[in-house]
C-alpha cells in the first residue's frame, strides 16, 4: 500500500514539475517573440526615446549656459557702452579723445586685453583698440544700421575658431538718454571650456555654432554616428547644434538586446532539457501506470516545444547575425569616413599651406616677376594635381591698369587684357572702374587661357570673397563656383588670402591692399585623390553648408535609398563642408543574408515539427485503431457471452477430447447440472449410456489423427440432429442438436446447441392425432355435399322439366292466364338457378380436390378461350376484352379458366347501360409469382364491400339488376388461395374496379 | 462742330495754364529747417518752433510771394546726426535757412562744413563761443543768442558779485562748448584774481553716482560756488547731486543757461528748489517780465492763438528764451528776405539773405530789444562780435519761479 502511494506521489510530482517546465518553456518561448517583436522594439523605442529627451534635455541646458555665457560677456560691453566718456565720444563724433582712448585700451575681456571698437553713428571707427580685428565694420554692413536704428538691441558674430578658442563679437549701442549715438564692439576670444563652461565635453559630444557661412564648434572627430539636434539662437541669430554620438546608444540597445536573448535562451535550453528528461521519465511511469491522462498534450508537447524552439533560435540568429551584419557595416564606414575625411582635410590643409607659401612669397618679395612666380608654384603645381592653378591678383587702379596690360603684353601675351564676362556671357574688355582684381600671373596656364586677366572684381561672388579675405586678413574660400574652362556641372573654388603692403604706420590705419593669391581646386579631383584608396562600396558627396539654408552640393548626389552614412563637417577658410560617406550596399542586402537565414531556419523547424507531427499522427492513428478494435471485440466477447448465457437453448462448448469448456445457463436447466460440475467433464455425462459408443468412435477417431478419419460425424455435426439426453436425475429425453466444428489456429473445438425437444415430440404427435381425425371428417363432408348437391339435382331437373312440359301442356289455357304464365315462370326460374347454384355449389366444393393436378398452362390461350366465349354471348360492340402478354403458369387448367372467366365476365356484366365494357387483363412478375390484374370500367363499388364480394352468397345488388349466384368471387378466391395466392380489389364507385390476385410461378 | 472744338480746345488752355499756374505756385515754397534736439530737449527745440512760426504767421507765412513750410529735423546733440540733417538741408532746393537748437557741439564741429557748404544757418539758442566765428569773411551762421565770449564774463561777474563767490568751480560739460566757457570763464576770473581756476570736466550722460562723487570732490576742494555749464539732462543730475549733499554744505549754482533747455524745473521742482541756490543767465526779456511792451503783449496772444490756447500764461512757455530768440532771430530773417530778391535760386538766395541779414536797412523791433544793424561782416580781429545781435547788455540772470516760470532778475 504504502509503495504503491509513494509511487503515485513521485509520479504527481513528475507531472507537476514537468507541467511547470512546460509552462516555462511556453512562457520563455512567448517571451522570446515578445522579445524579438514587441519588447526589444520597445525597449529600443524607449532608449531611443529617453536619449532623445536627454539629447534635447542637454541642448536646452547647452542653450542657457551658452546664452549665459554670452549675456554676460555682453553686459561687459554694455557696461562699459555706459561710459560717459564714451557717450560723448559718440555724440562729437570725437575719434582723438584719449580718455575714451586710454579708458578702452585699458579694459581687459576674458583675461586679455579687450579688442574693441567704437564707432559713431556713421560707423566710423572712431576707437579701435587693436589692429588685428576680425570682424567687419564697415558701414554697409545690416548688423550696424539694425543697432543704429534700435531694431536689435546687440549684435552677435562668429569670428573665427582657432585650436580650441573661437573668437566672436558683441555689438551694442551707445546710448545717450536712451537714444542710441554709436556701437561699441568688443571682439572676444574664449576657450571653447569658458564658452560651454559647465558642459562636460566627453568624446562623444560636441557643440557647434553656425551663423552665416561659419561654423565653429568643439571637435567632433571621436563622434562615430552623429545625431545633431539643433536650435535657432534668435537673438544671436546663431544655430546651435549639440551633437551626440550614436554609436553608444546603438552599442547598448544591442547589448540589452543580446542579453535579453541569450537570458530566454539559457532559459529556454535549461527548460528544454529538462522538460524532456522529464517528459522521458513520465512516459516510463505513464507506461507503467498506464495513464492515458494528458497524453495527447505529451505527444504534442515536443514538436510544439521543437517547432517554438526553432522559430526563436532562427529568429534569435536573425537579430543577432542582423546586428553582426550593421556593426560591421557601420564600423567598417566609420573608419573608411574618419580615414577619407582626414584625407580630404589633410590635402586641403596642405593647399592651404601651399596658398600661404605663395602669400609669404609676395609679402616677402619688393615685387614678384611672372618668371619668378612660375618658377615659384611649379613644384606645387607638380606635386598636386587637384591643384587646377595659382594665381597673383594684384589690386590695381584704373590709371594702373594700361601700365599692367602693356607689361603683360610685353611679356608675351600679345593678347592680354583686363576682362569680364559681358551681358552676353562672353568674355570682354572689362568696363571701366576704379578698381580691378585681374588675375595677372596663373600657373599653368594650359587649360586656364581665359582666366587669366579675368578682373574678379567684375564677378559679385567673387568679390564679396575678396572683401571678406581682405577685412579678415585672411583666407577666405568662395562658395561653389565653375571654374574656367570647366564643365558647369563640375564644381570648383578659390581661396584667396590677400597681400597687403608692409608700411602700416597707426594701429587704426587700414592695410593697404596688395592684391590676393588665390589658388583654385577642382572638387572632382580632391575627391578622385581619395577615392583611389576607397572601398568602392563606398560613395562620397560634399556639400557646401556655411549657408545652412541654401546648402550647395559640391561633389556627388544625395543617396535617398536606406542606407548607412556618415557625416563629417571640415572648415575650410570660412567655409563649412558637409562630407557625407554613404555605404552603397543598402540595408535591405545587409540583411538578405539575415534573412535568409531566419527562411532557412523557419523552414527546417518546420519540417522537423511536420515530420513529429505525422509520426505522431500515425503512431495517433494506429493506436486508436488499437483500441478501437479491443473495444470493439470486448464488446463482441461481451455479446456472445451473453447471447450464450441469456440463450433459450443449451451451449455446451467441449474440446477436441470431449471435455466440456463452456456450459450456459439453459445446459445446466435442460441437463439438471450446474455448470461448474460439468465443466470439465466428458460429454458423455450428459448421453445415455446407450449413445456413448458412438460419441466415444468419433472421438476416438478425432484423437486418432494419423487416421485423419470422422466416423459418425454425420449424426452430430450440422443442425436440427435428434438424440437422447440424460438428465442428472437420470430421465432420459429427446434432444436436439445442432454441432459446429469451430477451428482456432490449430485447436478444433465444438460448440453445440442442444434443445429438450420432450414437449415439441408430445406435441407433434398429438397434432397427428388430430389431422388424422379432421382428414376423416372432411372427405366425409365433402363426399356428403357432392352426394347431395348431385342429389338435388335430379329432383329439380324433373321440376323443371315437368314444369316446362306442364306449361306446354296446359299452353292454351296459360294464354289468357297471366298469373298461371307467371306462376309458371316463377317455378322455372326458381328450378334453373336452384340448378345454377347447386353446380356452383359443386364447382366451390370439387376446387380443393383438384390442387394437385398441375398442368402447364398458358394463360394467354386461356383468355383468347374466354374472350371468345364470352364475346359471343355479348354483342360485339358492347364489351371489349384487352391484354398484355401473359405468362404460362403451373396450376389447375380448369380452376384457372374459372378464375378468368369469372373475373373478366363480372367486368363485363355489371357494367353501367351507356358504357362500353372494357376488361384489360396483365400480369406482372415478382420473385416467386405473378400478379395479375384485371381492371374494368363497370359500375365500381364501395371501399366497405372489398371483402364482403369474396363471401360465398354475398351479393351487392338485386338479382333484378345483375342476375348471379353470389359464388363467383368465391370461387375465384378458392382457386386462388388453392394455388398459393391472395386475391383482392381496388375499385371506386362508378370508376371501375381492378382485380389482383397472385399466382405461384411453380 | 467747330463750337465743340473750340469748348475742347479752351478746356485744354484752361486746364494748362492751371497746370502751369500750380507749377509756379509749388516753385514758390520756401523751405524753413530746424536741426534741432527734438527728443532730449525737445521743449527748448519746441520753444524755438513756435518763435519761429509766430513770427512767419505774422506775415501769414508768405514773403515775397513764397509760402513758408518748415522741416524740423533730430539731431539730439548728436555732431553727425547735425550734419546729415545739413546735408539734408542742403540739398534741398527750396531750403532757405537752417535753425539750430540747443547744443553748441554740433555746430562748433560741423562749423567749417556748414560754412563749406554755404548753409545760412540761425541760431537762437546755442551759446558756444566759436559757432559765429568762422574765420573768413562769408559766414553763414547768425546768432541771436547768449554768447559764451560775453556770456562768460557775466555769470562770472554775478558769481564774484552778486553770490560773492570767492573759490568758484567751473563743472563743464566735455564737450567744445564746455571747452568754450572754460576759455571765457578762465578768462573773466582772471579779472578776480584767480589765474588757475578750479575746473571739473564730466561727460554727457553723467550718471547720479558720477554727479554725486565730483559734487563731493568739489566742495572739498574748499569750492564755495559752482559755475555750471551744462544742458537740461546733465544740470538736473549735478542739481540732485547737490540735493544730496547736506543743506549747510551745498554751493550755489550759477549756471549758464543750458539747464533751462529741458524739464529741469519739473525734475527738480519748486520745492526742491527752495533748498538750492539756482541762477542761470537768460536774455533779459521775459513773458514774466512786470513790464510787458505793447509788442510782446502782441506777440503773446498771437502765441495763445497759435498754440490754441495750449500756452496761456507765460508759466505756460517752457525754455521760453527759446521762442524768444527765435522769434526776434525771424523778425529778421524776415526783413533779410524781404530786403533781398529771392531769385528761386537756392544758393543765390541763402546768400542774398546771408549778405541781407548783416546789411539790415531798417531796424527790426524784437521782443529783447529794436535791432538796428544787428549784424554785419565778420572779420575774427576787428568785428568778432559781427554775428551776433545781442551783446552783454542784453543778458540778465534769471531763476525759476514758484510756478516754473523763468523770472528775470532785473537789476
């Protein structure tokens, strides 16, 4: 007892354990879709989220210090703007005053000795503190009349980045009363930590400012993947742009990814296996207790488990080599773009280099001739391809300008003339102008004939660069321009650095100007130097972008399809450039590979988990048949046991040896024994001794199997054989029974039914008995009714007969006696039918005597016989007689004739006055009879009287009407009945009448 | 037919020789500037205006056929500002002559443009000593005003006399003006014995604090009276930097006549006045004057008619030695003009009137006084005194009256 519960106890706790690591596996598995499908996306979403608002969070803070950082350093300004000294300098316009002089040149900014400027309302420059300004004050320029005339209240401008300062100016009013007299301008220099002051600039963000054309900002080179988020300082009218990193977010999305991953995964393994070790040591407990409970969901369990498996493994693999894929792709770009960038930086500095050469050539040189120039930029020229030329601006003046041109000309080019681009768009004389900026020396000059001598100050662009180099003192590069002799789509620059003369004498005395050098670049060919080196999986496009609002494309087209890129930002002498490096192969081919590992392994779970699945199902189905089948003979075991028991008649099953095996509950009643004292025991005890030798020579013989003989089988096996019984009480009674040989393999067995036929034997003979005595009675009665009908007869065959000799006797007094005549006829009429019933008497009597004379007879003929007969007596033209083809039978001729006859003379006798009689005879073959009908169109009867017409004497109308004796119909019943048929009528009053009767074929 | 063509064609003449008829009567507009401070001391500016338009009125602003308009323009002491609205003025051909305002600077500074430019430029309130001595013969600026050459003197004079000042301290505006007064002041204390007169600079636009330390440097420096040459903004700082100091210690203030060219007496009102001792030089004519003569009784309601009853007591009339000057300054520009033929030539004609106003044939009674040959050719040696229609004896001193009003002191 207490091993079996422990057993059942260990078993539940299988169960139990292995329902939860199932549950587990389900859940991991759903976590792992939810994972892949919902969660990551979402977790992603929320990193994504979180570090946009802390993105924007930190560009908002980025903003205010920034804002902080320049309010302050404009109430320094404004403070000192307050000066009276300085309001008054404005208001005399009062360039010489040394107090503002001395109280300006003492002021000290950020550290360092304040460069500022004064100007009046005429944007004079009436005190400026340092020759080395950078910022621009000329009175043309917005920022001036906007103070002046109070739309702005300060001006700010980016100046220039050099390391890690940026140098800006604040502009603010001079007021006096409130009234707005002169600027004061403080141009500042800050270190980048002072501008951003509290920002912990780490490697992975960056700050830049863009205003106009100049962005100046912390270096963004450690920057893998920048996102930039950017504000519009309006009042600074400067773009802030904050500038984070990428790389650590995707890094870390990845990673909580992956570990999310590898968690359900560890999770689902572990589950997995000892789901399995436990569904393998359930099964062998479930075999042993034989527990069909939730076997169904076991067999399922594993595909399902296999199938949830599969699917999170492939898409695991998925996600994962898919990230595998981007990271490389992406590390692969970023360091092809920070080498290229570099590159490309690296070679315009060293053009820049080149520019400065050039520049420190001709501040270095009393004058420079074109043999000296050339001899000069040869080298560069040699070195550096991309270089399409250098060239010597120098800035001269109208009266100059002859002077030049003949020197030129003198030189060798006969042709050389100061030009411009004319209405037309040709190249012309350039018209005539104060000043003109001719390119004069160009190096080489093949495939650059037309620049030379061209005045750049003809061309806006041009000029306006020119002015800035000049004013900043420094280089200066043009947005795009087409260069000479260049296709039009292919975008060029120049960067100009202007020369000025060396004989400054006061600080706030303007350089007089020299001219530029300028040197000129093809983009295409700055690009083609490093794309020579580049994976040509790679695609470069630059865009000029110091005016964020009409950004120029400088090399390349925008790449719209998704795929990976990388920007960086380069600065070039004013000017920003956006390199953008895309990876050609898009994302989608990226994760082809991905993709077509997640089908691949789709596919192969569901192959595995179809293949579980039917092996399950076939083993399902088998097993189910199993089953079925058990059942099915349990319950036909089950049946024929209780057919046996429940049987009227005794079963005794008896071996090949004649011992009994089985003994039903009628055996034991008809023998007197029980089944268990049988049981067991020869068959003999149940037969008199007098029958055992026969059973004994059978059995003998069947044991005897060299022999192979049965001797005396017959009167055993088969059914319905007689023998006696003896019962235990020793009574001897007849039996029936019926053997059967049942053969098992290679076991012979008989079953017998046997039946007490003691009552059925006292029955038959008393019923013998009994026909014998009604046999005596009915030839007696039969011979007494011929006898008398036969008898009769004679008696009113002489009434009849003398009555009609009486009448013809007595004929002349009947004359005139009516009543006598009608007397008379009463008498013979009442003769004739006694006569007519007594022969039909006769007829119905001698029917059953005659049965056994069967004679082949042909229907058919026998109609023809009857028609004839029949229309001979009627007129022709009021009866007709119609049938199918009719078969031949076996029966009585003559009965057969009278049944016909019968049937087809009624059809035509009661018949309505004004109708035609029609009688159609046909026969229809069933299995083992005829059916014959026999329908008219006479005057038809009631349903109530179908049986009625078949009585003998029943009649349905006066005999006024239809004469008869009322035994027709009776007879044709006889003789049907007598030939083992049915007669019977379908029929409606005034329709006709159809007669059935049934014929045996035989 | 031909009477229609004849209506058309008379309807064409008719209609051209009104054209023609608007045409002239638009050539005939005389064009009268002010480049004045019409915002910092604007009362002084609006002063001079309605001297000006008083005066014109008089003649229903027409002379000679040529209707008058005037153009004020801005300069707000501003020397550049000044000389864009010159150019303005110059520029423009019906332009005839140019008022000042307030502000000796500007026209100090621009004075050799202003005489370059042959600009006829009046002055009614502006006292810088160099404004009418333009080296040269042909100078263009007039001035009917308090002269610094002689103003100088005077408020020196009623200092060391009248305030028995002993250490006075000369507080001067930076600016040429100031440069102006020390020179003359210096000057006229030199006739006090006092060679090396105390002497404190401030620049416009000094604030209170600024005000407040040079006031406490100056009273310790032993300075028992404060000759103050400044205008309205800069006098009401200094005059509540006195108030600041404690009643036994604070100094008289002679000022020159700057201080009345804006709202000084409602900055620094009756009440706080009665603790400060505050003279300013004025020309000797006032409004408030017990003696009124029957032209300026005149000139009064015409004032009240013009002004539409806005001005009805002379207390009414703020910076009022503003339209006085102005006024007197246009009664002779008027008799200039109608001595001179104007031609339609600008340039013919400001210096028609130029030579008109130094060769006036008839005296030209004013509200200050008749003017008999006001003016007369400059020569800076022997006639230095050439353009300017008042001289000394025409200046008095004056304070504020417990109603705001300027009252004369007439001794």
């Amino acid at each position: 007892m207490n091993k079996t519960n422990l057993k059942k106890e260990a078993s539940n706790k299988v169960i139990i354990f292995r329902t939860v690591v199932g549950y587990s596996i389900g859940l991991l598995s759903l976590l792992m879709l939810l994972s892949a499908f919902i969660i990551i996306p979402k977790i992603n979403t929320l990193f994504e989220e979180q570090y946009d608002k802390d993105t924007k969070r930190e560009l908002k803070k980025e903003v205010a210090l920034f804002n902080n950082f320049i309010e302050s350093q404009r109430r320094v300004i404004e403070d000192l703007a307050k000066f009276p000294s300085i309001t008054n300098a404005v208001m005399l316009s009062d360039a010489d005053n040394a107090s503002v002089n001395g109280l300006l040149k003492n002021v000290v900014i950020g550290g360092e000795k304040g460069r500022l400027v004064l100007q009046d309302i005429e944007a004079n420059v009436l005190v400026q503190t340092t020759k080395q300004l950078q910022g621009i004050y000329t009175n043309e320029e917005p920022w001036i009349e906007e103070i002046l005339n109070a739309s702005k209240p300060y001006h700010f401008q980016l100046l220039n980045q050099s390391q890690d300062s940026i140098l800006f100016k604040i502009s603010v009013p001079v007021l006096y009363s409130g009234f707005v007299e002169g600027i004061l301008t403080g141009e500042i220099k800050a270190s980048l930590d002072d501008v951003f002051v509290n920002q912990v600039l780490s490697s992975d963000t960056a700050i830049t400012l863009t205003q106009n054309e100049l962005t100046v900002g912390t270096s963004t080179n450690k920057i893998v993947l920048a996102r930039e988020n950017t504000a519009m300082l309006q009042g600074l009218n400067v773009t802030f742009t904050y500038i984070t990193d990428d790389a650590p977010l995707l890094k870390r999305e990845r990673s909580v990814q992956n570990l999310i991953f590898s968690v359900l995964l560890a999770g689902l393994a572990v589950s997995f296996i000892l789901f399995s070790l436990l569904s393998y040591t359930g099964a062998l407990q479930r075999v042993k207790l034989k527990s069909k409970e939730n076997s169904r969901v076991s067999l399922y369990s594993m595909p399902i488990i296999v199938g949830v498996l599969g699917v999170s493994a492939s898409i695991i693999t998925f996600i994962i080599v898919s990230n595998a894929k981007q990271v490389s792709v992406e590390n692969n770009l970023i360091f092809e773009s920070q080498k290229h960038v570099q590159e490309v930086r690296e070679n315009l500095n060293t053009y820049l280099g080149i520019l400065d050469s050039v520049n420190a050539f001709f501040s270095a040189s009393e004058e420079v001739e074109r043999q000296d120039f050339k001899v000069f930029v040869e080298s560069f020229l040699v070195q550096h391809k991309s270089i399409k030329a250098i060239e010597w601006i120098p800035s001269i003046t109208h009266e100059e300008r002859l002077v030049l041109e003949d020197k030129a000309r003198l030189e060798g080019f006969t042709n050389f003339s100061i030009n411009e681009v004319n209405q037309d768009g040709n190249l012309a004389s350039a018209t005539q102008r104060e000043h003109y900026l001719p390119v004069y020396y160009l190096e080489p000059i093949a495939g650059n004939e037309n620049a030379l001598g061209f005045d750049l100050a003809s061309n806006p662009l041009e000029l306006k660069t020119l002015i800035k180099a000049q004013e900043s003192e420094s280089k200066v590069a043009t947005s795009k321009i087409t260069l000479f002799e260049e296709d039009i789509t292919k975008a060029g620059i120049f960067i100009f650095r202007p020369v000025f003369y060396n004989d400054k004498k006061q600080v706030t005395e303007k350089l007089k100007l020299q001219g530029f050098t300028s040197i000129s670049l093809r983009v295409e060919d700055l690009v083609n130097e490093v794309l020579l080196g580049m994976d040509s999986n790679l695609a470069l496009f630059i865009q000029d972008i110091s005016d964020p609002e009409f950004p120029e494309t400088l090399y390349g087209t925008p790449q719209v399809v998704e795929s990976f890129s990388r920007d960086e930002i380069i600065n070039l002498a004013g000017r920003s450039w956006r390199i953008k490096i895309y990876s050609k192969a898009n994302k989608t081919e990226y994760a082809q590979s991905a993709w077509g590992m997640l089908i691949t392994g789709l596919i192969f779970s569901g192959i595995i988990v179809l293949g579980l699945v039917h092996l399950i199902r076939r083993r399902e189905y088998v097993e189910q048949l199993v089953v079925q089948r058990t059942a099915e003979l349990t319950a036909s075991e089950e049946h024929h046991r209780a057919i046996v028991e429940l049987a009227v008649d005794g079963l005794i099953t008896i071996d090949k040896f004649g011992i009994i095996e089985r003994f039903n509950e009628a055996a034991e009643n008809i023998f007197g024994y029980p089944s268990k004292e049988v049981i067991g025991s020869n068959i003999k005890i149940l037969m008199p001794t007098s029958s055992h030798q026969g059973s004994d020579d059978y059995f003998k013989n069947k044991q005897d199997e060299t022999k192979e003989q049965i001797i005396s089988i017959e009167r055993y096996l088969g059914s319905g054989k007689y023998a006696k019984g003896q019962h235990k009480n020793g009574t001897i009674f007849p039996i029936e029974v019926s053997v059967s040989e049942i053969k098992l393999g290679s076991t012979i067995k008989y079953s017998g039914i046997v039946r007490d036929i003691s009552d059925r034997v006292a029955f038959e003979k008393e019923r013998e008995q009994f026909i014998e005595k009604l046999t005596d009675s009915n030839e007696e009665l039969e011979r007494f009714a011929f006898v008398c009908s036969h008898d009769l007869q004679e008696p009113l065959r002489m009434i009849r007969s003398f009555s009609e000799k009486l009448q013809d006797h007595i004929k002349e007094d009947l004359e005139h006696d009516e009543k006598g005549k009608k007397y008379f006829n009463f008498v013979i009429d009442g003769a004739i039918r006694a006569q007519a019933l007594i022969n039909d008497i006769l007829t119905y009597s001698s029917i059953s005597n005659d049965i056994k004379q069967l004679e082949d007879v042909n229907i058919q003929d026998l109609i023809n016989v009857i028609k004839k007969n029949s229309l001979d007596l009627t007129e022709s033209n009021t009866a007709e007689i119609t049938y199918d083809p009719l078969p031949n039978l076996q029966g009585n001729k003559t009965q057969l004739f009278q049944l016909f006859q019968n049937l087809i003379n009624n059809g035509i006798k009661y018949q309505k006055t004004d109708t035609k009689a029609h009688v159609h005879i046909s026969a229809k073959e069933a299995e083992d009879h005829w059916c014959f009908t026999i329908k008219d169109n006479g005057i038809g009867m009631d349903e109530r009287h179908f049986k009625k017409i078949f009585e003998v004497f029943q009649r349905l109308h006066r005999r006024s009407q239809y004469a008869g004796t009322g035994v027709g119909l009776s007879i044709c019943k006889k003789v049907v009945e007598r030939h083992g048929g049915t007669i019977w009528v379908e029929s409606e009053k005034g329709m006709g009448s159809t007669f059935y009767f049934t014929l045996l074929k035989a | 037919m031909k009477k229609i063509i004849s209506s058309i064609l008379i309807l064409w003449v008719t209609q051209t020789l009104l054209f023609v008829g608007n045409v002239e009567a638009d050539d005939k507009i005389i064009h009268i500037y002010q480049d004045a401070d019409l915002s910092i001391h604007s009362q002084s500016s609006k002063a001079i205006q309605l001297g000006i338009e008083v005066a014109f009125a008089e003649v229903n602003n027409e002379i000679n056929g040529n209707k008058i308009l005037f153009k004020y323009l801005d300069h707000r002491g501003n020397v550049l500002r000044s000389k864009r609205n010159y150019k303005a003025f110059i520029n423009d051909p019906n332009a005839l002559v140019i008022y000042s305002g307030i502000h000796s600077p500007p026209l100090i500074n621009n004075r050799k443009f202003i005489n370059e430019s042959k600009a006829l430029t009046l002055v009614p309130w502006a006292a810088g000593a160099p404004i009418t001595r333009y080296p040269s013969k042909e100078n263009w600026i007039f001035r009917l005003s308090i002269d610094d050459m002689q103003a100088g003197g005077m408020i020196i004079d009623y200092a060391m006399k009248n305030q028995q000042c002993r250490k006075p301290q000369l507080l001067l505006e930076n600016t040429p003006w100031g440069n102006s007064n020390l020179v003359n002041m210096s000057k006229a204390l030199t006739t006090y014995d006092i060679q090396s007169p105390q002497v404190t600079r401030f620049n416009l636009s000094v604030k209170a604090k600024g005000a407040q330390v040079l006031t406490d440097s100056i009273i310790n420096q032993g300075s028992d009276c404060l000759i103050l040459v400044s205008n309205a903004v800069e006098g009401i700082v200094f005059a509540n930097a006195m108030l600041e100091v404690p009643r036994s210690k604070r100094l008289p203030i002679i000022s020159h006549w700057g201080i009345t060219s804006g709202d000084l007496h409602e900055k620094i009102d009756a009440k706080a006045r009665e603790g400060l001792a505050l003279n300013f030089i004025q020309s000797c004519f006032a409004f408030t004057n017990e003696t009124q003569t029957p032209l300026a009784n005149q000139v009064f309601s015409q004032l009240i008619e013009h002004t539409k009853g806005i001005i009805k007591n002379p207390a009414d009339l703020q910076s009022a030695v503003g339209f006085i000057h102005a006024y007197d300054l246009t009664k002779l520009l008027i008799q200039a003009i109608k001595q001179s033929k104007l031609t339609g030539n600008t340039l013919k004609d400001r210096n028609t009137i130029r030579l008109a106003l130094e060769n006036l044939s008839n005296p030209v009674q004013g509200l200050i006084k008749t003017y008999d040959k006001p003016f007369s050719v400059f020569d800076s040696v022997l006639n230095n005194k050439a353009h300017e229609a008042l001289n000394a004896s025409d200046y008095c001193m004056g304070y504020y009256g417990a109603t705001n009003e300027i009252i004369i002191i007439n001794e």
